[in-house]
C-alpha cells in the first residue's frame, strides 16, 4: 500500500505546478543587457563612474563619489490559455512601484584608482494569483456504477510572490593604464511565497435523494513559504585600447548561508472507484512542518562584453554562460505524520512525497546595445536581449525528478529604450523597459475537460499556449560630488 501511495503523489507532482521561482537570469534590468539602469554592464559605460555589474570597471574612471537611485514603475501581465480546460484560462496582472537600486561609490586613491563600491537592488520576479472553475455535467465516472452524465465541480488555485534584494559590496583598482581588476562580494536574500490547490467532486449518479447521494472528491492543497540568505562572489576584468573596450567577469555558485521554510499539504480521497481494480479508495494525508532547512542555489557563471566608440556612438554587445545545475532538493521534509494512519511504516515516506527539487539546463544569454551622444547633455540608449529559461526539456521523461517548480518556462526577450539627460552633477536617466515572450507548448496543471477514475478526476494534461508581458517605465537619478 505505501508503494501505492507514493505513486500517486508522485502523480500528482508531475501533473501539478509547485510554482517557485521564474525560469530565467536575466529577468529584471540589472544585468548586462540592460544598458539602461546605472552600471549594468560589463565592458564600458561611457565614463560614467557607476557601482558596475563588472566591479572592474569602477577603476578604469573612479569619480570622487557616486550616488545612485531607480526605480521601476511597472505592469506585468501573464496569461496561460485554456490553462485548465478549454476556455478556461488563468491570467494573472500587477501594477507595481520597484524601488529598484540604490548604489554608491567612493574613490580610496586616485593614483591606483582605488574604488569602494555598494549597492542594494531589488529584483521582484513573479506577483502572480489565479483561479479558475469548472462546473457541468460531464460523462466523469464508470457507467457501470454511476450511469450518464454526472454534476462535476473543479476548481484550482494558485498563489506566487518571489523576491530576491541583493546588497553588494566591490573593490576595484587599475593595474595598468588600461587594464583594471575588481571583486564583488553579494548577499542575496530570497523570499517565497506561493500555494497551490485543486478540488475535484462528481456526484455519484444513484437512486437516493440528493441529501444521501454518494460523492466521489478529490481535494489537494501544497503551501510553502520560505527565506533564504545567501552568499555570492564576482570578480571581474576590464580593459580599454582606445575604442576598444573588453570585459570579463567570473560568478561564483551561491553559498547557502542560512535559510527557513514552512511547509504544509493535505490530501483528501473519498469514494474513488477503481473499476479495473474492483476496489473504492479513500484516503486521509496532512502535515505541517516548520523550521525545515532550505538550500537554493545559483550556478557559476562566466560573462563576456565588448565595446566600440564610433563618433558621438558605442556600440557594444555582452553574453553570459551558466553552467547547470544536477537534481537538488531545495526543501528537504522530515519523515514525520502525513499519510493516515501514521503506523508502520507511512512516515518513512513522507520526505519523498513532500520534497521540493529542482534541476536547471545550461543557458547562454546575449545581449546588443546602442549609445548615441545626441548633445553634450544627453544620450541616447536602446538594448535587446534575450533571456532563455533554463528549465529542462526532459520534464515528460518518467525519470525526470525535479518538481517542475517554474511560472515562466519559456524565453523571453527585453526591449530597453531610453536617455541619460545631465546637468551639472546631476544625471537622470529614464526610459521604458519591455519583456515579452510566448509559448505553444505549456502544459497544463490539471485538465477539466477530461477527468475520470484514472486520472484522480484531474484529467490528462495537454499542452498550451501562454504568453508574458511586462512593460515598465524606469526613472534613476546620479549624483556625483
């Protein structure tokens, strides 16, 4: 029986959605295709003396100090059609203020070019709630105990809200006329909320009155909220050769700090009728578990940039590696009650039921960019670049054992459009920030249309289209003293 049991929720974590975290790196606008927030480059910046994504270029023109502020007004809109069941779509949409950085800089030694930088950025990257019914008569259930169309009610839920503030510190000091080395060392603070939750209920057709009718239900519930502080270490390379501008960075895997989750599910089963199997099965779990350790992790990852001056222009293009990741748990439960009874040997089974793993593919990301001076008091920017999710193909493979813990499993792509206006020591730059990116081939949690004994009543999923959009006006302002 335990082994039953294990399949099932094993079934049931393949057929559901866990929704942790978003399937891309380069999701908000630091990063090295998105020129237009302060310093998020690797190559060169104009002399623009910011905290850079490179800390080796903080070097190559240090400025006494520099101050710098953005944020992000921004819409986000993320559809996922017919989602569960035709015409059953899930769309979720938020309106939101980022305070997005806040970065500093203060020169040490002129000489050398001795630079000590900060920053705290702040990266939202999913605000996502849904929910979706379906309520008709439907052929749900074996004719020969429940003939004819039986009144079925599905319904699903889901919650997502993930964070991640990142507080920087960086050194960075000219090695020769033209060449420049830095080191970054940053705390990224993760935090995670999100739910998720089916119900499923067919009336069994018989010839009682509605009070005593007979009810075959399926009711699933995974909630889980995290935090996780970790550490990460960058160093980076730059060197100029006249309009030539050449960046290297290295990133190191995150270093779990320290981190704390609380986790609870409850599944109920009653009056599932096998027909083939010639047995009705019902079923009681539940369980809540606090303090559980929590391991999320980041590969190493290797980034490239080159720049070149023409005239009042720079062009200047920039890629970044990561390696993948194996299998991991990233919430590991105890064995303790969730299969009821909780004799013998249930519990032992309880951390593979309940485990919250990931796996990631490689992923290269490239960037292109464009500056143009237009007057001395203004410049011009525009950037495309590409951000490939890093969720694996293989998850319709049986030995797939990853949780599937993604919203967006499918590449997107940002468009940054904008200017930097100066006057005096003052520069505001300001501009729009977009994203977009669809998909034919997400599959749904659950299917409504298709339900039956066979499938838990939740039908056998089918793949999709869905689509993401985010437009975001960006306004950050630099001072230099």
């Amino acid at each position: 029986m335990i082994k039953y049991y294990t399949t099932f929720f094993l079934l049931l974590y393949t057929m559901s959605r866990a929704l942790a975290q978003d399937g891309q790196y380069w999701q908000n606008g630091y990063q090295p295709g998105g020129m237009l927030t302060p310093g998020a480059v690797i190559a060169s910046d104009n002399d623009s003396g910011f905290f850079y994504y490179n800390p080796a270029l903080m070097a190559l023109h240090p400025k006494t100090s520099v101050s710098a502020s953005a944020s992000v007004y921004q819409y986000r809109n993320l559809k996922m059609k017919s989602a569960v069941g035709k015409g059953l779509d899930l769309r979720g949409r938020s309106v939101r203020i980022v305070p997005q950085l806040v970065t500093g800089t203060i020169l040490l030694n002129r000489k050398n070019g001795l630079t000590i930088g900060y920053s705290l950025v702040t990266q939202p990257q999913m605000n996502f709630h849904a929910t979706q019914r379906q309520d008709k008569q439907m052929n749900v259930l074996d004719d020969r105990y429940s003939p004819g169309a039986e009144f079925y009610i599905g319904q699903y839920s889901v919650l997502n809200n993930a964070t991640r503030t990142t507080a920087s510190i960086a050194a960075a000091v000219r090695l020769s006329e033209h060449l420049s080395a830095g080191f970054m060392a940053q705390a990224h603070l993760r935090t995670q909320d999100f739910s998720e939750s089916y119900s499923t209920r067919a009336l069994i057709n018989s010839d009682t009155d509605f009070l005593t009718q007979p009810v075959t239900a399926v009711q699933y519930n995974y909630e889980l909220s995290y935090w996780h502080l970790g550490l990460q270490f960058k160093a980076g390379l730059a060197y100029e050769a006249g309009r030539h501008h050449f960046g290297l960075m290295l990133s190191s895997p995150l270093l779990r700090i320290r981190g704390r989750a609380i986790l609870s599910s409850d599944l109920l089963i009653s009056n599932l009728v096998q027909p083939d199997g010639g047995y009705t099965l019902n079923a009681l779990a539940n369980g809540r578990q606090t303090k559980l350790p929590v391991r999320y992790r980041m590969p190493l990852s290797i980034g490239l940039g080159y720049a070149f001056d023409y005239g009042r222009g720079q062009f200047f293009m920039a890629m970044e590696h990561f390696l993948k990741l194996n299998t991991y748990n990233i919430i590991t439960p105890r064995n303790e009650s969730f299969i009821r009874p909780d004799t013998g040997i249930n519990n032992t089974a309880t951390q593979e039921l309940l485990q919250f793993s990931e796996e990631r593919s490689s992923v290269t990301n490239i960037a292109l960019g464009w500056s143009y001076i237009l007057q001395k008091s203004m410049t011009l920017f525009a950037t495309f670049s590409t951000d490939m999710t890093f969720v694996p193909d293989n998850r319709s493979d049986p030995t797939y054992r990853g949780q599937d813990p993604y919203l967006l499993s499918w590449n997107t792509y940002n468009l940054q459009l904008g200017g930097n206006f100066r006057r005096q020591r003052l520069h505001m730059r300001a501009g729009i920030l977009l994203t977009y990116g669809r998909t034919t081939n997400y599959l749904q949690p659950v299917n409504f249309d298709t339900p039956n004994e066979s499938n838990f009543l939740l039908g056998q999923p089918v793949r999709t289209a869905a689509r993401y959009f985010s437009a975001g006006l960006m306004v950050s302002y630099v001072h230099n003293f």
